[in-house]
C-alpha cells in the first residue's frame, strides 16, 4: 500500500511511519524540511498551497494528516490561536483540494481530530453522536473536520477524535512524569475534571485499522473505553512509579499563568468513549489506565 503522512515526524507521526514501513508499505512524509525525515520518503510542502507535492496525493491509496500545532503548548494568545486553526485548517484544505482535483479513483483520507469538539463535559459520557460543545476547542475542531469532509466525494473519510495521547517520550505524560519522579507530581484543580487518554501504541493501531478497513469511514473517538478523572489519574501515575501524588495543583495558579487555555485544557475535559469504534470491531490492548501506563513505564 502506498501512504501519504502530513505531520509524519512529530510524536504521533514518526513512529505511525515506522510502523507501516516495518509491515512493507511504502510511505511519503510530506515535510517543510525533507532533509530532517529519517524514515520514509519526504517531500517538500508548505502546509498550505499546491506544489509538487500533489502528484504523490494522485499516486496514493490512503493519506493520513497528523499536521497541527499543539494547542497545549502554551497561554493562548490571539496569534497562537490564530496559528493552531490554521496550521489544522489549511493544511487540511491543501490535502482536500489535491485529492479533488486529482479524482484517480477511490482512495482514503484518514484525518486527525479531537475529543475537545464536544466542549467541557464534567459528568456526562459523550460518544461519537454527541453535539458539538462551546469554546475555543470546539469551534477549532468544527473547522477542522469540515474541512476533511469535503473530501467524501472522493475519498473514503475516516475522522479520528484523539484523547490525551500517553507515551514516555512526548506529549503531556512526558511533561507530567518529570514531578512525578521527583515526588511531587499533583492533580490538577479539584482534580474531578474527566480525562480521555488513550495509549499511543492503540492509537497507532487505530490509524492502521482505518486505513485497512474499507468498512471504516465517519467519525470514531480514539480514545480508551475507561476515561478517568484527574485525580484518579495523578493517583494511579503515582502509584506505578511509587511516588506520592497529593496535594493539589491550585486552580488560579493556572488560570494565571495559562488563562483561557487551563480552563478548556487543564481544568475542563471530557468523558469521551470510543462507542462507534468498539462497535466496528476495534479492539484497545490498554482499555485501562493502569495496563497503559505500566506498559509505558515498563518500554
């Protein structure tokens, strides 16, 4: 099979390259700096317009776009707000466009979403048929996943809502493991906000899945059946790495220092569970948080 990956060489992207080379696939990373990619073929794009680039979009059975800033990566200006819409909208557009204007045949279009569409949820379990919530996040998302659909005209569209994605190296464990060690790792607020994780290993395995499936389109939550609450997830980080986690994080410390961002990304959340993707037959080697983190810990 021949891919296509956008955001090939990030902490989702290279290690989802790896792994379909590793099964003989062949793979393009399309990159603003070919020469950095160390696994498969990079190709040179700007995240926005055509180019030369569009000629492996015809020549592909599946694209997978990973492309987007990380919204956590700090206070949400009006210009880092600015730059995750775009960074997620135009380079999904450009993806579309050469997939619409090149209508080969039948190829599959697998785009990266998140679970903060459905807004601050503090109790209720929201699954893929859930409305759209309020905020930054949503409305950041809505955009996103409408732009991914204009596809479905010539393309098989698959929509992956992701979780907090756990691995040792990257994302927010790796941030999070740090204090932990150290024996001040916390909860985070009153520690009763919903986190839906998922382990980066199932995720991977679901991106594959949906590129194999031709069964698999629409919307699915790739996130663990059994999302936790904050504290119950500071409670078991501590206790696989045998260290305390107490005293909490105060919620207008972050609120200072992070402003809008802590209250949809560090003090709200989401109860998301995978419904629709367990009822397609997808199976999650870490349905529990404990299983994931020990598997993580333990690499």
């Amino acid at each position: 099979m021949k891919l296509v990956v956008a955001g090939g060489s990030g902490f989702l992207g290279a290690p989802l390259v790896r792994r379909f080379i590793a099964r003989g696939d062949d793979v393009t990373v399309l990159s603003r700096d070919p020469s950095k990619i160390k696994s498969g073929r990079g190709v040179q794009w700007d995240g926005k317009t055509a180019g030369a680039w569009t000629s492996e979009i015809d020549a592909c059975d599946v694209v997978v776009n990973l492309a987007g800033e990380n919204v956590g990566a700090g206070r949400w200006t009006a210009q880092r707000k600015k730059r995750s819409i775009s960074s997620r909208v135009d380079s999904t557009n450009a993806i579309v466009n050469a997939l619409v204007n090149a209508p080969r045949k039948k190829r599959t279009l697998f785009n990266a979403s998140a679970v903060g569409y459905y807004g601050i949820s503090r109790d209720t379990p929201v699954d893929e048929s859930a409305s759209k919530g309020s905020g930054f996040l949503a409305d950041l998302v809505e955009q996103w996943e409408t732009a991914a659909k204009r596809a479905e005209g010539v393309a098989r569209v698959v929509i992956g809502r992701f979780g907090v994605v756990l691995a040792a190296d990257g994302g927010a464990l790796a941030k999070m493991i740090v204090p932990f060690r150290f024996g001040v790792g916390c909860p985070v607020g009153d520690g009763q906000q919903w986190l839906s994780w998922v382990d980066r290993d199932d995720l991977l395995t679901a991106i594959q899945w949906a590129a194999d499936g031709d069964d698999v389109r629409g919307i699915y939550n790739i996130t663990a059946p059994e999302p936790v609450r904050n504290r119950e997830f500071a409670k078991t980080l501590g206790r696989v790495l045998h260290r305390p986690a107490v005293m909490p994080a105060p919620a207008f410390a972050l609120r200072l220092v992070f402003g809008e961002m802590a209250d949809e990304v560090l003090l709200g959340g989401q109860r998301a569970v995978p419904k629709r993707t367990q009822a397609a037959g997808f199976v999650f080697d870490h349905p529990t948080l404990e299983s994931s983190l020990r598997h993580i810990v333990s690499d």
